[in-house]
C-alpha cells in the first residue's frame, strides 16, 4: 500500500512538478513540491488503508462514505493551511487542493475495490482446491472401501472351503490369510505402496491360492525394478482375484497369470489366458473402480487389451 499510495500523490502532483521545473534551483519551489507530495502521500496512505479496512469489515456505504468525506476535508485544510502559511499561496488554491483530494480519493477507491475483489478471487480457488483435495480423498477412500470387502468374502470361502477338506491345510492358509489382511488393513491409510511389498503380498496371496487349486493354476512374475515403483495397493492382488472369477480352472484347462515389467519399467503388466466362464460377463465395477483409483493417484488410466487366447492390463507405474 506504502508503493500505490506515493504513486498516487506523484501522479496528482505531476502537473505541479512540471510547472515548477523552471523554478525548481530555488528552495521555496523545492519546499513547496515537497510539501504538495508529503502530504498528499499521508492523506493517500491514511485514505487507502482506511477504505480497505472498511471494505473487509464490511462497514456500511454511509459510514464509508462519511468516513472518506471526513479525511478530504482534513487533508484539503492542512495543505490548504500549509500553502497559505508556509508557502505563502492565496487562499483561493483551496479548489486545487479540494480536487486533488477527490481524485487521490477515487483512484484509492478504486485501487482497494480491485485488490481486494482479486483476494476474495484467490480465496475462493484455494477453498475450490481444497474441497477437491477433500473430494479425491473421500472418493478413493470409498473406492479403497469397495475392494476390501470382495476380496475377504473370496478369501473366507476359500478357507471354509479348506477346512471341510484339509484340517492341516487349512491351518496354514489361515497363517497366510492373516498375513494378506493384516497387508490389506496396514495400507488403509496409503495411497501408495513400493511395487516390492506388492509383490510380495501376490506371492502371499498365490500360496493361498495353490492350496486350492493346486497345479491348476500357474503364476509367474517378472519384475527386477520393484523398489523405487510405486502402485496403489491391491492392485494386483484385484487383477489376479478378477482372472480367477471369470476364467475355467481346470487340469485340462489351467489358468495361467503372468506379471510382468513393462519395456520402460514405468508399467506393470497382468496378462492371464482367456477361458471365460459360461456366462461370465462380469459388471466392469472392479476394473473401473480400479480405473478411478489410478487416475485419481496418477493422472493416468489403466490399459485393457484382449485377444483371443489373452486378456491382458497395463498399470501406469509411479517412478
């Protein structure tokens, strides 16, 4: 405000400055110029800073108005005062000065209407942003909140499964289930999750699996740059639930998953051989509720490709 208020009183000043240019070697043209600016950049400043707390404060257009009216009368008397008696102008000058005033007074206006329409401009981003950031995290908490439960009703029929066959067996899928719960409950609260410990819960997750299926199913993973990639968690552990519940498994038919790295390392592949079930079409939600979580973490989608022996899709990788 210091900076708006001494341009204000030069700029209303400046037709004074040049007439007084030829005069200006002697020290009463100095005194006078300097007497003009000082205190048109007080009454400037004071002026400014009022109105802006006014505005803020949301004062009423009659206490603004009084209030402006008040300082010109001040500032048009002490510079009137000032010509008058320091300077030695006639009283008449009182009109200029009166003039002065009302145009410091309306660029000053109009300075504080702009500032602080712009801030309240600003605000109103930063709270847009800020309810949007609010908005992801509700809608991938809500998506996080969809996968669980389908994954542990899988995995509980599985395990009852287990236990009606195989006591000893089913001992030991319950170690390992814990293990892929106590993975899937310690990840609530993270987005992401380095594409190593995801790994290693698939590998959990397919020993679980191998107790049921036995040779049926065959998973293989390939992946070397895990430690410095990220992925949302769940992810693959979703893909290869997802193969599973559309696809024939059987000894003449085995399913087969592969998990690979892409070419560039900044993908991840889950590419499993197509035996759809008889009327198998699913309802899309769990890819494209895994979809959504992609682009809301990574600004980037998944990929789906098929063919006639494959489906195959492509998760973008955080670097």
């Amino acid at each position: 405000m210091w900076g708006v208020s001494f341009f204000v009183a030069v700029f209303v000043n400046f037709p004074i400055i040049v007439l007084n240019l030829p005069r200006l070697s002697k020290p009463m043209v100095q005194l006078d110029i300097v007497l003009q600016v000082v205190i048109s950049f007080m009454y400037a400043l004071i002026f400014i800073q009022w109105v802006y707390r006014a505005i803020k404060r949301s004062y009423s257009l009659k206490k603004q108005w009084s209030g402006a009216m008040l300082m010109l009368i001040a500032y048009s008397a002490l510079l009137t005062l000032a010509n008058t008696f320091i300077i030695g102008l006639p009283l008449k000058t009182a009109s200029t000065v009166i003039t002065r005033g009302g145009l410091m007074a309306m660029i000053g206006y109009a300075f504080i209407r702009f500032m602080t329409e712009t801030e309240k401009k600003n605000e109103v981003l930063i709270e847009n942003e800020q309810l949007k950031h609010e908005n992801l995290l509700v809608q991938l908490t809500s998506l996080k909140n969809q996968l669980n439960p389908h994954f542990l009703f899988n995995s509980l029929n599985t395990l009852s499964w287990l236990i009606n066959e195989d006591k000893a067996k089913s001992q030991r899928y319950l170690q390992k289930l814990s293990q892929v719960l106590r993975y899937s409950l310690s990840m609530q609260e993270q987005s992401l999750v380095s594409l190593k410990e995801e790994l290693a819960l698939v590998e959990s997750y397919v020993f679980l699996l191998r107790m049921r299926f036995g040779e049926n199913l065959h998973v293989s993973i390939n992946a070397d740059n895990t430690e410095h990639c990220q992925i949302p968690p769940l992810s693959l552990q979703l893909l290869i639930e997802n193969a599973i519940k559309h696809n024939i498994i059987s000894s003449s038919e085995p399913l087969k998953v592969m998990i690979r790295q892409g070419l560039s390392d900044k993908t991840i592949w889950v590419i499993n051989s197509l035996r759809p079930k008889p009327d198998s079409t699913g309802t899309g939600i769990g890819l494209a509720n895994l979809n959504q979580r992609f682009k809301l973490l990574t600004n980037r989608e998944i990929e789906i490709k098929r063919d006639d022996a494959s489906f195959s899709v492509v998760l973008p990788l955080v670097a």
